[in-house]
C-alpha cells in the first residue's frame, strides 16, 4: 500500500492507524454498518502534545479505558500497547509535528459491524489552532448560557466520553447566534450549569474556585491537573452545583480543557466577567500551568 498522493510530500501527508493498519488519513473510513455509524456507539480520547510530548497520557488512558467499559467495546488493545502506538503515531508525522509545533490526538473505538462481532479501533493526528488558543488565554472568550440540557445520567454516564455529541453540536448553535466566537454553556436538569462542547468550567469567587460536581460532567483530564496546582498554590477548591447567578457574580470564570489548555471567559451572556475586578487566579493558575508542561519538554 503507497502512502503518497499525486504531487505530495510522503512526509507531509498524516498517517493514522485503523484495524491494525498504518494508513494515509484520507484512508481513516468507518463502514456504513459499523455500529458507531449506525448508533452513534462511539468511545473517544482526545489527547494533545506540549513540546512534542503527550500530555498526561496515564490519565487520558485511563478515562479511555473507562468509558469502552462502560460501553462493553471489547477485543481493545492495552493499555501499554495503545501508548506504544500513540507514540508511534507522533513519529510517523514528525514532519508534520515539527511543522505545526503540536498535535492533537485522537483515539476511537466503536463494536464494529454487527454481524462482524469485532471491535473497530482507531487513532489520527488534528491540527492544532495555535493562534484562536493563544487569543483565548490572552483576552478570554465569551460564553452564552443556553437552554440546552446534558443528558441525563440514566441515558449514559457523564463520565465517558463518546462521539455523541448533538447536545454540545445544539448548545454551541445557540450560542453562535448570539456571539460567533461564544460557547454555549449546557445546564442540568435543576437549571445549573455544568460544561461547553470544549471545556470544563469553574467560577472563582474571593479567590476560591468552585466548580461542577464531579458526577454531572465529564470529568477532564486538564482540570484535574489544575486542581492539583491549584492545591501546590494553596488556592482552595471546591465541588459543588453553580448556578447562573453564580457564574454571572463570580470574579473570574476558569475553562479547562485538552485543545487549548487553560485560559478564561471574559464575557458571560454579553457581561463582562468580574466586571473591573483584577484577575488573581487565573494568572497564579497559568504560570504553574506553563512551568508544569515545561517539564515535558524532551
């Protein structure tokens, strides 16, 4: 199989892998039967690089592992193995990773076809936006609080993450007509608030952050990281159901999650976030955050 396409550098095409093949990413082609397509039974990892390294693969690994048990998508590669291939993948587009700087990974899985019985496993490097990030931790984003609901639990756990994704796809539709550059903020069923399409959330009111409850969001692999640093800066934190009133009052109003690291909304709803109030947290948060990823560098 030739991994070139007419007029293309071999090294500048992505390279992924499915089945247990390495392939050309225009190759990366879930059949029409395959259960992932027909049902939308899809398990989903997102990982990204920081100094060409993977960040907190164990963690990510370990959410991965999570949610296709809860799924029942059996007949997965190991732990150790999936890490042995990620790392293959990163040195298979070299090329591209030093042109882009970093990469986004993703890992998918879904049961296969039906009367295949065998499980469809599949990872692809994703281009990064480098400057919408870097716009976002520097001057913030807005957010729109929409009348969209998670779903409920009884329907799937929240703490897998999987490629159904309507409810975020209709949130950020509502958003947009609003603010194009808005995310749109999904509430639970007693009208709290509790994530974006893209992003965990968390408030800070007199310089204690409080965020969703742990079992009504999924829980992200970049947030968990901020509260251990938050807890090395001594800074409290706090788990508990906020809810629009809340968001609109707080001081600051942290998003957390594995594309663009951390960085904050500087609009709630229109609003100003914190209004003339100076930013504490987030930049306290930032600075550790960027020593912490330093540490990867190879």
């Amino acid at each position: 199989m030739t991994l070139t396409t007419p007029h293309e550098n071999p090294d500048s095409v992505p390279i992924g892998f499915l089945a247990g093949n390495w392939v050309p990413h225009g190759q990366l082609t879930v059949s029409v039967d395959d259960t992932g397509f027909r049902q939308g039974v899809t398990a989903v990892e997102r990982l990204r690089t920081y100094h060409q390294s993977i960040f907190a693969a164990d963690a990510h690994l370990s959410r991965w592992q999570h949610s296709t048990a809860e799924l029942e998508i059996t007949g997965l590669p190991s732990k150790t193995t999936i890490k042995n291939l990620l790392q293959e993948l990163l040195d298979r587009n070299q090329t591209l990773l030093d042109a882009e700087g970093e990469l986004g990974i993703t890992l998918f899985a879904t049961p296969g076809a039906a009367d295949v019985g065998t499980a469809t496993f599949g990872m692809h490097v994703n281009r990064l936006n480098s400057q919408q990030n870097r716009q976002r931790r520097e001057s913030g984003q807005p957010l729109i609080v929409t009348p969209i609901q998670q779903p409920a639990p009884e329907c799937w756990p929240r703490t897998i993450k999987i490629r159904s994704r309507v409810h975020y796809h209709l949130a950020d539709l509502a958003a947009h007509r609003e603010d194009p550059a808005a995310s749109g903020i999904l509430l639970d069923s007693d009208n709290t608030v509790t994530e974006t399409s893209i992003a965990n959330l968390a408030i800070v009111i007199d310089g204690k952050i409080i965020s969703p409850p742990a079992d009504r969001v999924l829980g992200g692999i970049t947030q968990g990281v901020m509260e251990q640093l938050a807890e090395e800066l001594q800074i409290p934190w706090s788990k508990c159901p906020i809810s629009v009133p809340d968001l609109m009052d707080a001081d600051e109003v942290l998003l957390m999650g594995t594309d663009g690291g951390l960085w904050f909304a500087n609009t709630v709803n229109g609003n100003a976030v914190g209004k003339d109030r100076t930013k504490l947290v987030y930049p306290q948060l930032q600075g550790r955050f960027k020593t912490h990823v330093g540490s990867l560098a190879r």
